[in-house]
C-alpha cells in the first residue's frame, strides 16, 4: 500500500494519514515498533472510505483510542491503524441530562464537560487515560463507578460499512467487556446519561478519586494500567506481591513497586521484555497459588 494509493480514496481534510507511524507515540506505555500506515479519521465518511478500502484490498485494519490499554508488537503493525480525530472529538447536549459524545473524545473531556454543567455519574472516570470508545469498549470502570452504569446507547460502523446502535442492554456488560469486545464493529459516539449535581460536589468526588490515584498508581511512569483482570475472589495486585515478585524485571519493563498490579516501563521496555515478565509473573502466581492471571490489557501485532 503506498501513501498515494490511500490518499487517492481520501479527501485530505478527511483523513490525516501517515505511513510507517512509530506506534510507541500512540501508547501510554510508550512501546510499539511501527504501524504501515496510521490514520487520523475525521468524518464518519473517511472511516467508511477506509474500511472499505482495506477489505476490498485484504488489508487488516485496527482502530485505536487513546492507546492506553494496548500493548503494540516490537515488530509493528501490519496495514492500517485508525484513530479517530475531527467530528469524533465532539460532545453535545442530549437532553434530559443525556450527553452525546464521539468515540474519540477523552474520559477527563467527559468529566470536565458534566462537571462544567452540573452533571453527576461520571466522576468514576476521573483519571483514567482513555477515550469514550475504548472506555465502551472495555467497560473501563473505578472505584465502585463503571460505563455500564452511564451508557444508554452507541452507535457503531459494522464491517460492511453498516451504521447501526445498540441499546443499554445490548451492550452486554460485564467486567472489563462489551459486546464491542467480541466483535470488529468500530465505535462512533456514545450517549451517557448522567444526573443533575452540584458542581462542587462533583468537583470534590473528583479530587478525592485523583488523591487516591496518585497514592497508589505509579503514575511517574509508563504503563497500561493494570495488567490482569481482577481474578474471581482474589485481587491480582495482592497474589503477584504474596509470590515475592513486586519490582521483578525483565529488561525495561518491572513489576511497579508502588502497585504490583502494573507493569511500568522504566525506559527502553520492549514489548518482548513487558510479554516475558507477563509470562513469568503467570506462572510463579499459577504455581504458588493456583490462581490463573487473564490479561486485562489487548495486545496489537
Ligand atoms: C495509568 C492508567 C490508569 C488506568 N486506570 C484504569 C482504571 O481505573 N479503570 C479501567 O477500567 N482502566 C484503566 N486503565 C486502562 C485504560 O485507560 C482503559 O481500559 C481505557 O478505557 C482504554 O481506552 P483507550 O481509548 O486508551 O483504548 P485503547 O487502549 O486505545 O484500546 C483498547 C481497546 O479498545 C478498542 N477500541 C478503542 N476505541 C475503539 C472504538 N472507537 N471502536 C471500537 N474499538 C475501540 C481497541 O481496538 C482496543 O482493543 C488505566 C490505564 C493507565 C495507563
């Protein structure tokens, strides 16, 4: 695929498209070898144009959000990564205090917006790194709050360059999943309803969850967030400390000494060395204690 065929199929104020991305610069765990070509979408129309484009041609495709739960392959990407920018960056009023905002738009862009206008519910979301359609997607959720409880409807672009929507219930959340999860359906916006709340309010709940973050994240560093999911009865943090490993590293990537649930890249991690300590911390925490760790984070190659 080369620069000008893709260009051909885009209007150039649709689409922002560069070829050999470093994907490092896309991730919060700053890793990732280089994307063929990376796309910047801007209309639900460019989208179309590019999803058509690599299927009649065989091209993979992938979309991302904020990239702050992916982690890319050393290697790279094959064909094309898609974010999206432009109209997906936008929230409007939905009435009934309904918001609706583009799947490309941040958590701290929700926050900000309800806290500004007097909107509770969301406060939850305060200080985690990812876009509505990644938060959707993963049913991204803290202390005690989850997407699950704000979500009323989305909108999708299917393979074949379908619009469709799911209602709250077809959204099928659970834990750390959406029906989004298992499916390749790209998110375009997402309804949230929240509730009518003092603004100060809002703002201490946000504060408090912020406080709390930076007590125990290491937030100083590189990382994905937590690695694994929370395992059925257990909290993986605690099972990876009570098997000794809090701080074990493999190259640039460690256990975080702060928060044994992370993995941080203290500078140079690869995606080999972050993938290796996974498997390493896997099987001590399987044999010590019989407890299978799932990763949390979706892994890109
Ligand atoms: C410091 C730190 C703290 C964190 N704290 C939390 C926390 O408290 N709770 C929590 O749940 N998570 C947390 N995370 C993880 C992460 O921020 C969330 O999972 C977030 O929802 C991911 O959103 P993203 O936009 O970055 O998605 P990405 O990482 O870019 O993508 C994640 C997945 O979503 C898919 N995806 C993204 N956008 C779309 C779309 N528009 N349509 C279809 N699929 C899409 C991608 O293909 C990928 O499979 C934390 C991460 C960090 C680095």
């Amino acid at each position: 695929m080369t620069d000008k065929e893709i260009r051909e199929i885009l209007e150039n104020e649709e689409a922002d498209i560069r070829l050999d991305e470093p994907m490092y610069l896309h991730t919060s765990f700053r890793i990732g070898g280089k994307a063929d070509c990376f796309c910047e979408v801007k209309t639900v129309e460019a989208l179309k144009k590019i999803i058509a484009f690599c299927k009649e041609r065989g091209i993979d495709y992938h979309v991302i959000g904020l990239g702050s739960n992916i982690l890319v392959a050393d290697e790279g990407i094959k064909g094309v990564v898609i974010k999206l920018a432009g109209e997906f960056d936008e929230i409007s009023d939905a009435g009934e205090n309904r918001i609706r905002c583009g799947a490309g738009v941040s958590l701290a862009g929700v926050c900000v917006y309800a806290r500004n206008n007097g909107l509770g519910g969301a406060e939850f979301a305060w200080g985690i790194p990812g876009s509505v359609g990644g938060a959707v997607y993963m049913n991204a959720g803290a202390y005690g709050g989850e997407m699950k409880d704000i979500v009323v409807s989305s909108r999708y672009l299917d393979a074949d360059g379908n619009i469709g929507e799911l209602n709250e219930k077809q959204h099928q959340f659970s834990y750390r999943h959406s029906a989004y999860t298992d499916n390749s359906f790209v998110i375009l916006d997402v309804t949230l309803e929240l509730f009518k709340k003092n603004k100060n309010d809002i703002f201490y709940l946000m504060n408090d969850t912020m406080e709390k973050r930076k007590k125990k994240q290491p937030l100083n560093r590189p990382s994905a967030g937590s690695i694994f999911k929370r395992p059925e009865g257990f909290y993986a943090a605690a099972l990876i400390e009570q098997c000794g490993l809090k701080g074990k590293s493999v190259g640039g990537a460690q256990v975080s000494e702060k928060h044994s649930g992370f993995i941080v890249n203290n500078g140079g991690a690869t995606a080999k060395d972050v993938k290796e300590l996974i498997r390493y911390v896997q099987n001590v925490v399987r044999e010590k204690t019989g407890v299978e760790l799932q990763c949390e984070i979706k892994f890109l190659e």
